[in-house]
C-alpha cells in the first residue's frame, strides 16, 4: 500500500508526465477548484479534461466534477492542448548513453512544455521518442535560439549535472550574427546588472553590481555584418540578447531587442529566426568522469562556407 503524503508515480501519456497540485483549505468542488486555480485553462476545458479522465485523485482513479475536495489532497493532471499548432521543424538527437541525451534544438521549439506548445515542446517529444519519464533538461535555451540541449536520464543524477552550471564548470559557446562594428575592441567581456523588464517577457539592464557576464569575439565579417562568438560565463534570461544590443549590435531576427517588434503570443513567423546557435558545450562528466564535449551540426546564415537564409543542416 502506497504511504500516506506520498506522491503517486503515474505513467506518462503521449510524453507528457502527470503534474501535480494541492487543494488548500476551503477550496469548493473539484471542477470550481480547478477552474479558479488554474484560469489560464477555461472551466469548459476543465470540465472536458474531467469527461476524458485527465484529471486523477490519489489514488489514481479518475476524479468527478463535482466531488468535494478535502485540504492537503492532491490532485494529478496531465497537459493537454485542444488545438496545438505544428512546427515545421525536426529536433536531431546527436548522443545518447545511459546518463545523457543531447539534442539539437531546431529555432521556435521550446524546451519544456510552455504556452501554446505541449506536444510539440522539445521535452514532451523526446520523452514519446524515447520512453523516459525521468528525462529532464539539464539547462534551458530561449525557444527562439536554435543548437545544443543536454538532458539528464536518471532522476538521482540531475544535482551533479546542476552543479556543473551552478559552478561555472560547463564551457558554452553560441554563435550570433548582428552588424559589424570596426570600432568596437574586441575580444572583450561584457558585465552588466540584468533584472525583469517590461513588458515581462523581457530583462533590461540597470545600475548596480553586475550579475551577468559575456565573453564576446569576432568570428567572420561579411560587409556591414559579422559572425560573433559568445560564451556566457552567467546565465540570465536573454542574457546574450540583452549584452549584444547594449554594445549597440542586436542580434539579427531578434524580436524582442531593441524594440518589440512581435510579443510572444503573436502568429509565427518562421521566415525570420533569430540568428543565435547554442553551437558548443563541453565539460567533465561528473557522474562518468568523462570528458564531454558537442558541436551542433546547425550553422547561422552568415556562418562560413554556408548559403544565405536562416539556420540550415550541416
């Protein structure tokens, strides 16, 4: 018998594992509950959730609409998306072992589900692919960026691999292309202070001790544009979008920086991705003692030896 205050374990449903919420105290019925706590899914929604079964008690049976709700219950649910758009675009799996599954992440797909994407989220793709419920991202990269993603397999390994980024001790590199600037001294290393702007999907720059730090080199010049290598020694939010347009180089197709030119509930448009590649990682396994490292087999319009247009296939 399972103990009391202890999360069940359910099995996942088209890649997508069950979540989890509490009832507090004084909630009203399940479908009320539901339907107050979480108003970002209409109470229509919820109830057809409830009539699919996609809305589950402790004890793993399908929950009723209109059962009472008792404080400190838990209720198990899994996401789902009536009218989920499709993304043109394929992830590519480039490694897998019993530890780790690195992923090329093609632009517009987000990692984890979020929005208006579920099934078609990197995550929930991988997790149908390859069967593994414990499969989790070990860092996370903005679903307009493009390359590399490293996903952890085992559940009792993840801190490792998180201590890795917490400490400074994984090596990435992106690419990026913006305009070239002959008069900007470079290599050089960009610090700054980022916190949450507005509107909230963007972080900005103000006074203060700096929390962020960008290491940033000249690859390739192709006229008025360049190639640029980036290597954030930090991890903020648009971290590497944000120092870019403080040096007066905004990434090229980024719709956020300098100005808003498109929010983030707005139709996609897929002609113009923002060209900023995860293009390598590299680290000391610590769970293998390995030395790890990946490329992205992805290139950026004005990489070398590539054609014009947005990312392509190496």
């Amino acid at each position: 018998m399972r103990e009391s205050g202890h999360p069940i374990q359910l099995p996942m449903r088209e890649g997508v594992s069950a979540s989890v919420v509490s009832v507090p105290q004084g909630a009203p019925h399940l479908l009320d509950f539901l339907a107050q706590r979480m108003p970002g899914i209409s109470r229509s929604e919820w109830a057809d959730r409830l009539a699919q079964g996609l809305v589950l008690n402790e004890d793993g049976h399908a929950a009723l609409p209109h059962q009472s709700c008792q404080p400190g219950q838990r209720l198990y649910y899994y996401r789902h998306l009536a009218d989920e758009p499709l993304l043109p675009f394929q992830a590519q799996v480039l490694f897998e072992d019993e530890h780790l599954l690195v992923v090329d992440k093609p632009h517009f797909m987000p990692v984890t589900p979020t929005g208006r994407y579920v099934q078609q989220s990197l995550l929930v793709q991988l997790k149908r692919q390859t069967g593994c419920a414990d499969l989790v991202p070990l860092h996370r990269i903005d679903r307009e960026t493009a390359g590399l993603v490293l996903f952890g397999k085992r559940q009792q390994e993840r801190d490792a691999y998180h201590a890795l980024f917490r400490a400074h001790q994984i090596h990435k590199t992106y690419h990026a292309v913006a305009a070239h600037a002959p008069h900007l001294r470079l290599p050089r290393v960009h610090t700054s202070r980022l916190v949450p702007g507005e509107p909230f999907f963007r972080t900005q720059e103000v006074p203060g001790p700096a929390n962020s730090e960008t290491r940033i080199a000249l690859l390739h010049t192709d006229g008025q544009r360049a190639l640029y290598a980036l290597e954030p020694i930090s991890g903020k939010r648009h971290q590497l979008r944000v120092h870019m347009n403080a040096l007066g180089l905004p990434i090229e197709g980024d719709q956020f920086y300098p100005t808003v030119m498109r929010g983030p509930d707005a139709p996609e448009d897929f002609s113009q991705p923002l060209q900023l590649l995860a293009q390598s990682v590299r680290f000391t396994d610590p769970v293998t003692g390995q030395d790890r490292a990946w490329t992205s087999g992805l290139r950026l319009a004005l990489s070398p030896r590539s054609p014009p247009g947005g990312v392509l296939a190496a």
